[in-house]
C-alpha cells in the first residue's frame, strides 16, 4: 500500500488530492494531510510515508527551501514533491539540490497522477 502526506494550509487542496488519488489509488493508498509544518512533522514522527506532497509556500515561510530541510530529517526516505501555483520561479536544479524529486505545478496536479506520476 502506498502513503501518502500532503502538507499544505489550503483546505481545498486537501479535498482535491483526496479525490484524485482516491479515483487513481482506491483502497491502495493510504492519504493523510496536514495544514502545517509542525501538524506534518508530528505526523512523520509517529508513521513514515512513501510520499510527500509539500506546499511550495507554506506559511510563514517564503518557500520550500525553508522547510524541506526539517521534512527530509523527519523522513529521509520519502520522496518529496514541491506543488505550486507559481512553478516559473523556481528551477528543477533547485529543487534536486534540496531532495526534492521534482515540482508540480498545483493546476496539473490531477493530470500528473492520472498519468501515472506514482505507479
């Protein structure tokens, strides 16, 4: 079974990825979301997840630069996706130097599961 964890402070994108890897996944995939840093590491501290979904701009925080370094620490082995709306301002090189396996841009969210983004 796959785990998965969104952290993310708009509710609606809890909702939205809910729906689409319920439709992709079904019972095969475990979902849990957080509205925080601090809710998503208390989560990785109690169970570890395949994936993670982390929201380019989380507040208070400018971007993800700034709070992926405590995610990877809490789950060195998750594999962890920046989503955005503003996907232009930063680079893949960027993101790799951080660990991140690559940026979605947070409108092509539901195509990139559909077409088989984890499996």
């Amino acid at each position: 079974m796959l785990s998965l964890l969104l952290i993310d402070d708009d509710p609606n994108q809890h909702k939205i990825l809910s729906f689409y890897l319920k439709k992709r996944f079904g019972a095969d995939a475990d979902f849990a979301s957080a509205q925080s840093l601090d809710e998503g590491l208390a989560h990785l501290a109690q169970q570890s997840v395949d994936v993670i979904f982390l929201d380019n701009r989380l507040p208070p925080y400018t971007d993800f630069t700034q709070t992926v370094g405590d995610i990877v620490s809490a789950s060195p082995d998750s594999e962890i996706y920046v989503i955005s709306a503003a996907r232009e301002n930063v680079t893949v090189e960027l993101c790799r130097s951080h660990g991140i396996v690559d940026m979605i841009d947070k409108f092509d969210l539901r195509d990139v599961i559909s077409e088989g983004l984890l499996g």
